[in-house]
C-alpha cells in the first residue's frame, strides 16, 4: 500500500434501478446474433444495482473524501431515464453499436463518465454494475 492510498478513504454509493436491455451487432446476421447471445437477442428487464466506488483524502473540514451532493448530480446525469428505461437507447455508445450493453461495458462506460465529471481531488477507483445478484462486472477489475 503506498503511503498515499494510506491516507485516503473511500465512498461507496449504491444506486438500484429497473432497465431493459438485449444484446445485438447491427454488424451481423439475425443468425449470427441469435448464435452468439441466444435469448438475450430479445429485450429483457433487469433489477440492476450500481457501485460507485470514490477514493480520495478526507477533508478535515467536511469529514468526506467526496462531496455526495456532486458525486450524486454526476451519477444522476450520468443515468438519466436508466430507471425504468431501455440502456440500449440510453447509452449513446449502445445506441450507435460501438458497444454490447454488458455489466462489463457498463461499468467501463460509466466510470469514464464520472472520472470526467468528479471534483478533485477525489477520483472513481471502481464503477460495479450487476444486472442480479448473481452477475456482475467492475472496472477496473482491480482494488
């Protein structure tokens, strides 16, 4: 452990919502689709949890490593319209097919996003999506 991470903390914040998502390249066949993902070709709702991990020195004024009320207006226009929503449509990245809407590309996406919006010097160490309790990706993979 260096001895900056030593002196640093860090916020987990959760967030659960409700979305549908499915997975296609517009690149392939309707076969080649159906081959590769199966059923989750078809449109199909998750209860997603999100872990927005932040690392950062504690304010000695505050007592925090981030401010939440920042960190949760980064998250929320991060999310906009996920709750109850279809991520295929939501995500810009999803929506032109540069991406699959995996927990693994989630995660990924997500992080980017908050790690540009974040005050410093507070920073993302870790976004975790799980679309159930039993599947789940972080990024990145360490810490």
């Amino acid at each position: 452990m260096t001895t900056k991470e030593a002196c640093e903390a860090r916020l987990i914040r959760t967030v659960r919502f409700r979305a549908v998502h499915h997975y296609r390249r517009s690149a392939w066949s309707d076969d080649e689709n159906r081959r590769v993902f199966g059923p989750q070709t078809e449109p199909h709702v998750h209860d997603w949890r999100l872990e927005v991990h932040v690392a950062g020195p504690v304010d000695p004024s505050t007592g925090w490593c981030v401010d939440l009320a920042a960190l949760d207006a980064a998250l929320g226009t991060a999310t906009a319209g996920w709750d109850g929503g279809d991520l295929n449509a939501l995500v810009p990245e999803v929506a032109r097919g540069d991406i699959t809407p995996s927990t693994e590309n989630l995660a990924r996406w997500l992080h980017g996003r908050l790690a540009e919006t974040l005050p410093a010097p507070a920073r993302v160490a870790q976004v975790r999506v799980f679309e159930s309790d039993g599947l789940g990706s972080a990024w990145p993979a360490g810490g």
